[in-house]
C-alpha cells in the first residue's frame, strides 16, 4: 500500500500548508491532487504529490522563479510566508523537493520526498 513508509503526520501538515498557500496566493477556484510511486532502491522509494491549481488570479503576474528558488535553497529556512516556512521545513525532513511551474492557466507544483519501504509479507 502507498501509505505504508509514508510519515502520514508530515504529510498532513505539507497538506495543509500547500492548500492555505494557495488559497492565499492563487485564489484557486479548483484544486486537483494525484498521489503515486516514483524511483524505487532496495530500501526506499520515492513518493511524488502532483498538484494542478486554476486560479482567479493572472497566473502570470506570480514569480514562480523566485518561489521554485527560495524553495530549493538549502540555507535558509526564511521563505517570507508562515506556509511556505513549514512546507520547507517538512520538505527538508523526509528529504523533498517542490517545483512550481506554469501550464497555461494553471500552476503545477511537484513534490517528492523519499522515504524507508516497508515489507508487507
């Protein structure tokens, strides 16, 4: 199962701070999530969360550039928003990454963290 490994007290929290970043940045009038497996080792694996937001707002106008650097830089933990600090600190326990970019009227922010397989015989 999906779930087994995954520390599901950290994934709430990077859920519920992504969701409230959104709503505050993006005024969002549709938000879709898939879940799903990625890169394998005989110890871990990767879990990757797609998220596709629709906003009210012009997309364009945002800086996902300096959102996706912030986010990757492994120095600070000042991001300028409570979400985003949290979501950082999440990231960088499990170890993750998240990447924004822009799809035509949508934003795309991919996650993935990896974390231990666990047996289930």
């Amino acid at each position: 199962m999906l779930m087994n490994g995954v520390p599901l007290s950290s994934l709430k929290v990077m859920l519920h701070h992504l969701i409230s970043h959104c709503q505050d940045i993006h005024e969002p009038k549709e938000i879709k999530c898939e879940i799903g497996e990625g890169r394998q080792s005989q110890t871990m694996k990767e879990v990757q969360l797609k998220i596709s937001i629709a906003g009210t707002k012009n997309l364009e106008d945002l800086n996902l550039a300096r959102f996706n650097k912030v986010m990757e830089s492994k120095l600070n933990f000042e991001t300028g928003s409570a979400h985003t600090n949290v979501m950082k600190a999440v990231l960088s326990s499990l170890p993750g990454t998240i990447k924004a970019t822009l799809l035509g009227n949508k934003i795309r922010l991919d996650l993935a963290f990896w974390v231990e397989q666990t047996s289930t015989t």
